[in-house]
C-alpha cells in the first residue's frame, strides 16, 4: 500500500519509543522498530509513514466491530459526562444493563463480575471456583486442568494454567494446582485413528488426569470452546460433549474461556454454543468493548452465586475488589458495541463469510508448506510445514518471512504457537467481523500471492 501522509514527527516520536516505552513480546532485535499506529477505520490501520493494512487480527483478535465507530467513543463521552467512575462495591446502571444483556447473549442464567482483562476474569474465575467448592463442603477440592498450547493470561495464575512453556519460561515458579493435558489437535493424531476417535481420547485424558490427581482435589477444568492463540485447535463436536459430561460426573467446574472466542468470534454469540455446551462460569473479555476500552467479565451460573450470596459466616461472601472492573463509561461502550453486533448482524456474518473464508484457504492446501487450514467464523490457522508427508513444522524463519511479505503488501496477520516446543508455525487470520466482502478478497489474494513466492 502506498505512503500518502506523513505524519509529522513520526521519526522522533519512534525515537522516544525507543528510549522510554517497553513493548509487549518485544525481542529488542538491533534496529527493530515498532510500528506507528496513527489511525483505523474499518478493518484498516494507519502507521506514521500513511502506509494502510488490513489488520486481519483484529489488533490482539479483539476489534470486532472494526475501528473509527463513533458512535462507541459517544457512547463513553456520553457517560463519562455523567458519571465517570464509582466502583462496583455499589451500583451504577450501565453495569447492570450490560449484566442483563451478557445472560441474554449467554442464552442462560449467570451472575456477572467485572474486571478489566482476560486474565482477571480468569483470576476471578479461579477464585470463585475454588470458594465455591469450599463453600459446598469440598473444602480439598483447589486444582484446575486445562490444557497444553492454550493461553489463558499473563498473571500468575492464568499463566499457571497457560500451557505453553515459551510463556512461562524463566518466570517461574508460578501458583500450585494447574495441571495440563495434551490438547485434540486433530491434524497431529496418530494415523489411522478417526477425528472422532481421537477427540474422546482427548477428552479421556481430562477424565484420567482427574482421577489420578485425586477427584477431591480437583475444583475446575479451564478451556477456550477453540485453542486460538496456541494454533487454532478447532476440536471435533464430540470432544466438548464428553467433556462437560466428566466434569459434571466428577463435580468439576467447566469453566469456558470466551477471552477470543466471543462476541461473534467464532460464528456464534460464544464459541461454546457451537458445542451446544453449558459452561458454569464463562470469562469474556477483547471483543465485549471490541478492544475500544477495557472491561472483561467472569460470568457465573447463578446457583453458584447463590452460595455466595446466602452463606452465613464472614468469609463466605466474594472477597475480590477491582477498582476499575465494570468502569461506567467501559460498559455504556460495550453496550453499544453488543447493539452494533446485532442490529448489523455480524455474528451470523462472521458464520457465513468466514466459511467463505475457510473455503478460499483450503484453495492452499495443495502448496507445499501448507500443512492444515482450520478454523470456523472469522478465526482461522493455516498450520505450515516443511514436509507435508512428516508434518516437520516450518522453521520460525520462514514463518516469520511470510508475514512480513504480507506486511509489505499490506496485510497483517498473526503467528502462533509454542517456540520452546518448536511448534511456532500457525499463521492466524482474525479479521474484523465487519470485514468488507472486498477486505475480505484482499485478504485471501495476498496471502495467496505471497504463498506462491515462497522457495
Ligand atoms: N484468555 C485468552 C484465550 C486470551 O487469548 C487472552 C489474551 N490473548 C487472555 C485470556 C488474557 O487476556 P488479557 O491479555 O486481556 O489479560
């Protein structure tokens, strides 16, 4: 894409970034420089130099609705005018509307705390889970299983039940109780075994990892509906069947973490209604502001609240304070954001466009070191190899080199993974779920373009 406006001071504002602002994943190579991001309208980003992209992840998967909604920044003027902030040790009504509406997309009954990341809510979540089985009488009951790959957050302990080692590595030790199995990745499963097969083994392993930790000790299995960002790990519809059906057996929380996959994410409201499941708590955060501003929420079935609410003694109540969580003017904007969904129809979209989407990557399959294209609404992977018949994973390298050939065609796509256990060679595709029927083509022919330049 071409430069056409300059922005004045670019240079030395990337000079000062340089000297006083510390990046996220930043690997501080000699030279390297951020981008400058000046402005967004749609599925398109602005840098310093006015050079555009197509932003096809959505920032950090999470502008849903696209960037330059007015009517998302009116909606927080409006109640930043009003009433800017009063924490939620009392009440303030665009909390409680937002409450309200979260069941009704929820398609169920939960009580709803706020915070302000992914991590947080799954914090809340942990907590909460662990109080709950207390308050119950299962007073043993504080480990949780999720899974390897998943990323659940940056903070102890959603890093503790994150599963992927680069992230955790010289940061330990981390919190007790996090216990991990592999995940259904279908495309790496023994030959000769059926998807389906295979998923139940997967599931059975959550079943196993119970029973050998000791069922009185385990309070809560913890999983995203669809790995994302540990490679797009779509599981077969059997696997969250079976799942639910263990934790229910063993008295185990399902808790759902909708941090990516929700609010049309993934083609439906919550990635779990493509499984027809009923978590017990769901943490949702990224796509309920569309990254506008931060809010993230820990939803809980409310007869497990109940317990909360009853209970007699001083300790019995939730003993969790966020200053920020459910700010006024975040919730007034989510809100909006949630209207936006609906009155322009962009869950059922995302359903529709984004088989579209998966369809024009299967055209890719036949390339070489396109090892697997997955995906389901607008959250895709395209798994690269250097040998399809071995499935050897592509070098970071050369993963590395095709998202900076699409950057300089002006497409931004994502990289996921695990480096340390050598599997960083998913290529991400999150557009916006209002994406252009044109963003969209654009997408699927520069990726294409800059596959067939690869040696
Ligand atoms: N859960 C999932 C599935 C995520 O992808 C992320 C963030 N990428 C988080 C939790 C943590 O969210 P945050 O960065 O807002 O703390």
């Amino acid at each position: 894409m071409g430069a056409d406006e300059r922005i004045p001071g670019a240079e030395e504002l990337l000079d000062k970034d340089g000297k006083y602002v510390w990046h996220n994943m930043m690997s501080y190579n000699a030279g390297s420089r951020p981008m400058l991001v000046t402005g967004g309208e749609g599925s398109w980003i602005v840098d310093g130099d006015g050079n555009k992209y197509l932003d096809a992840m959505s920032g950090l998967w999470c502008v849903n609705v696209g960037y330059g909604r007015k009517e998302l920044a009116d909606a927080a003027y409006g109640q930043l005018l009003k009433l800017a902030y009063y924490p939620l040790t009392q009440s303030h009504e665009p909390a409680i509307k937002l409450a309200e509406k979260l069941n009704e997309w929820l398609e169920g009954e939960y009580v709803v705390f706020f915070s302000n990341s992914g991590s947080e809510a799954n914090e809340a979540a942990f907590k909460i889970a662990r109080q709950y089985q207390q308050q119950i009488g299962r007073g043993s009951r504080y480990k949780f299983i999720s899974r390897y790959r998943a990323y659940h957050g940056n903070s102890m302990g959603a890093l503790s039940a994150t599963g992927q080692a680069q992230r955790k590595y010289r940061y330990e030790p981390l919190a007790a109780g996090f216990v991990h199995v592999a995940p259904p990745d279908s495309y790496r499963r023994p030959k000769g075994v059926s998807e389906e097969r295979f998923n139940l083994q997967c599931a059975q392993a959550i079943e196993d990892a119970i029973i050998w930790e000791g069922v009185e000790s385990v309070a809560g299995v913890i999983m995203e509906p669809t790995i994302t960002g540990g490679g797009v790990i779509v599981p077969h519809p059997v696997y969250m069947e079976r799942v639910q059906e263990i934790c229910r057996k063993h008295g185990v929380l399902l808790i759902i973490d909708e941090v990516i996959c929700g609010f049309g994410r993934s083609g439906r409201k919550f990635g779990h209604q493509n499984f027809g499941a009923k978590p017990d708590i769901v943490t949702m955060a990224k796509g309920l502001t569309s990254g506008y501003l931060p809010l993230s929420a820990t939803a809980v079935r409310r007869d497990i609240y109940e317990k909360f609410k009853d209970a007699e003694d001083d300790y019995a109540h939730f003993r969790h304070v966020n200053t920020f969580g459910g700010n006024p003017a975040a919730c007034a904007l989510a809100l909006r954001n949630l209207e936006i969904l609906e009155r322009e129809g962009l869950v059922a979209r995302a359903r529709v466009l984004g088989e579209r989407l998966l369809a024009g990557m299967e055209k890719l399959r036949d390339h070489p070191m396109v090892g697997d294209v997955r995906g389901f609404g607008f959250l895709l992977g395209v798994e690269l190899v250097t040998d399809r018949a071995t499935k050897a994973p592509a070098p970071v390298d050369a993963v590395k080199r095709i998202i900076s050939q699409c950057k300089a065609k002006g497409l931004i796509i994502g990289r996921n993974g695990d480096t340390v256990a050598g599997f960083n060679n998913v290529l991400t595709f999150s557009p916006p779920l209002s994406s252009t029927d044109e963003d969209l083509a654009f997408i699927l022919s520069t990726f294409s373009e800059v596959m067939a330049m690869q040696p």
